[in-house]
C-alpha cells in the first residue's frame, strides 16, 4: 500500500484544509475551530433539548469569544512505519503497547499500519482557566474547562475527518482513534506514545507536550492517539465497531458512512442541583464560637458567600454538633473533561469545643458517573476510591486550624493526586468556616 511515508512533508499554519494526499506528516498549527453548539451543551451537561438560559448562553459565548482570540490549538500525525500484531502483542514501530482492546480492534480489522496523533487546545486556556479559578469565578472557570474539552474533542474529530479523506484516496479505511485511559488501555501507556510520537517528527510542536507520573497530559486540554489503517474495506463497513463515523461530529464529511451518535447525557443540570435543598429555612442560630468573623481566607469573600449560599447544607442537633454536606462540581483532567459531583460530609463538635472536625468524607454524589472516568479509577478502582474515602484532613481539630493549612494550590477538577483532594477538602472547610463565622447562619 502506498504509505505516509513516501510522501512529501508540508507544515501548515493558518489554514484549516490540506491535501492528505501529499504528507507524510500533518503539523498544523492553526486549525480552524467550530465547535458546535450541541456538543458544547452536551459536554456541560445539558440534554439536547435543553433551552440555553440567557446566563449561560453569554458564559458559552463570552468562553468561545475569548478563545477565539487568545486560542492555540494544533494538531500533529505521523504515519507509523511498522505495526506488529501478533498473539496479544501489539507494537508501533519500536515500542510495545499492553491494550487487549484496541489490540482485538486492529485485528477484527485486518489493519496493516496506524497513524499516531497528538492533538492540543494549547496552554493559553488551561492558563485562563486557572486565572479565572484565582478570581473566584467558579462559574466562568467551568465553561473554559469544559470548552476546552470540546476543542480537543473537535480537534480529534477533525484530524480523523483529514485522515478519511486520504483514506478513501488510497482505498484505505480509517478506524476509530483509541487513546491511553480509554477502557482497556492502561494510562500508563501514555508515556511510550508521547515518546513514540517525539521520535521521529520533523518539526517542533508549537507548545510543549508532557506526561505527568500520573499518566495525564501537560497540558491537560491535549489528547494522544492511535487511528488503525485497513486495506479491507468490506471488514470494516460490516463490523460497525470499526466504523468511526459514529463517534464523529464533522456531520458535513462527504466521506461519512453511518450516522454520528451523541452519547447520551447522564448528567443534570449542575444549577438544578446547586439549588436543591435550600428550601425556605426555620430558624437562625446566633454564632458564639470562637471563630473569626474577620478571618483571612485563601478564597475570595465574594466566592465563599455564593458557595455557602449554593453549594452548602448546614444542620445543628440537639447537641449542637453540626452536620454539614457540601456539593462539588468539577472535571475530570483527560477523557473529555467528563463532569464530576463529590458530596463532602463533615461532623462537627459544638461551637462551645470549637467546632472539632469529628467526623469528614467524600463520596460521588449520587448518579454521578464521571468519577469512572478519572485516571486513577481506571488504573484501580477500588484502591482510588478508598483514598478518597480515607482522606480525612484536620480530623480532630478545631475547624479554624484551616487557616493556617498548608495546601498545595491545586485547582484541578479532577480527584487522582493527594495535592488535588487536600485543595477540595480547604475549599470545602473555608466555606465552612465561613458559614459558621457570620453573626447569623441559617439553618434546615
């Protein structure tokens, strides 16, 4: 078969088409970006129905405006010169990958060479978004993580649109893109990819590209990813497995064989949840605590009041402990910045022993699902989940020693680092502290 590899090498920059037919490499840098508007919705939790409210249709389009001026998105593939599959082995060039799946994929298929991809939204947005989490703009700091999700999908989707066309030129049939952290394919095997994908490149990407102990990309808005290539057309149209088109959201391709498939939502609208539960209250507690009303935080006076107004449920028992249950909305760092819930569970002593943390955990809220797809879960279930259940911070100490814990600025969505969970867990007992510190808090 003729391959990438014969052909002339062109560099692209400030043009979204380019005739597959003459690479051997893809390096554009300047990629035309239309992400729709479905898919945005759709990567926010929206159903497809929804109808946009005016608030959030102006943080969707005041996210894509900015992007639109300050984004660097870019896009690499390069052909490989040999595919080895044998007996569950699976080999690109001169590294081997562990993956049962895509190794069963490329076999079902009968693929005989693979295209290696690296995809990016570009270091500016991640930059932005954690500017905007230093500003306390929770809200604002959502939709630039989740857009910046909805870049990397579209990116992928057009690469494979790009790859399509050259296929059909040579009578090949592309296969669905498979990357490290997907089902089956051990994060771990992110570090060989990236490596792999180094070694051989003509030219220098436009940011730099690495992967953290954790398996997860720097930046985290990027993706790595193997396209199997077949000569058999007819094994690929029958087993609807191999057909990408279904997970393509280039509707306009004129090489598409099946229709594309939205995924379906699994998660409500975040609002919706955030006002669960703050129901008329019935009675207000004086503070007289030895809490600080004037205390310093880490956070924003402005965020702390709109997150214990939204986000926190405060109960006092007859005893005059406290049960407290906060609620969490990130996402996930890879994956496709899949949406995640936590619900924080803190027992306090009374205010008369200083508000003592008795008792705190976390655990997916319920129906969350995007917990399933951070690194660490899909690496070891269960003994992610039990870190997450074991932290415990300032267990046994009164409430305002948070004032004086030393975290790790870590504003990541996602759950995989210790650094990460201590950053929630201060999050979670600032607003705390500063529900209870007020001169009158309500309570249900």
């Amino acid at each position: 078969m003729e391959s990438l590899k014969k052909l002339s090498t062109t560099r692209i920059q400030g043009h979204s088409h380019m005739d597959l037919a003459v690479m051997k490499e893809i390096m554009d840098i300047a990629p035309a970006i239309n992400v729709l508007e479905s898919e945005y919705k759709r990567l926010l939790g929206y159903p497809s129905d929804y109808i946009l409210q005016e608030q959030v249709r102006d943080l969707m389009n005041a996210t894509i405006r900015w992007y639109a001026e300050n984004g660097k998105p870019w896009i690499y593939a390069r052909q490989a010169e040999i595919l080895e599959i044998s007996d569950r082995r699976l080999k690109v060039d001169e590294t081997e990958f562990t993956s049962k799946r895509i190794h069963d994929q490329l076999i079902d298929a009968q693929a005989e060479n693979a295209v290696m991809v690296a995809v990016s939204a570009g270091r500016s947005l991640e930059e932005k978004a954690r500017q905007l989490w230093k500003e306390e703009k929770p809200d604002e700091y959502f939709f630039m993580e989740v857009y910046g999700s909805a870049v990397v999908e579209h990116l992928i989707a057009t690469t494979g649109a790009r790859l399509c066309e050259w296929g059909d030129q040579q009578k090949m049939a592309i296969l669905p893109h498979y990357s490290p952290g997907y089902p089956g394919w051990d994060i771990s095997n992110q570090a060989g990819l990236l490596k792999l994908i180094l070694q051989k490149k003509r030219y220098d990407f436009p940011e730099e590209i690495h992967v953290l102990e954790s398996g997860m990309l720097h930046p985290k808005k990027s993706l790595l990813a193997l396209f199997g290539i077949t000569p058999h057309l007819e094994r690929a149209q029958r087993l609807t497995t191999l057909i990408p088109c279904e997970n393509c959201s280039i509707l306009s391709c004129q090489y598409r064989r099946v229709p594309y498939k939205h995924p379906q939502p699994q998660i409500e609208d975040v609002r919706r949840l955030q006002s669960q539960g703050r129901e008329d209250l019935n009675r207000t507690v004086r503070n007289d605590s030895a809490l600080d009303p004037d205390a310093k935080y880490s956070i924003n006076l402005r965020a702390l009041e709109k997150w214990s107004r939204d986000r926190l449920q405060l109960k006092f028992l007859d005893d005059r402990s406290v049960e407290a249950r906060f609620r969490y909305e990130g996402t996930t760092c890879s994956n496709m910045g899949r949406t995640l819930e936590f619900d924080y569970h803190v027992r306090l002593g009374s205010s008369a022993v200083g508000y003592t943390i008795i008792d705190a955990y976390c655990a997916p809220a319920p129906g969350d699902t995007g917990h399933k797809f951070m690194c660490q879960y899909l690496e070891d279930a269960d003994s992610f989940m039990n870190a997450i259940t074991n932290d415990k911070p300032l267990l046994g100490r009164p409430l305002r020693d948070v004032l004086t814990w030393r975290r790790e600025y870590t504003p990541s969505g996602c759950y995989c680092g210790v650094a990460s969970r201590e950053y929630k867990w201060g999050i979670v007992l600032e607003v705390l502290h500063y529900a209870l510190g007020r001169n009158s808090i309500s309570l249900r």
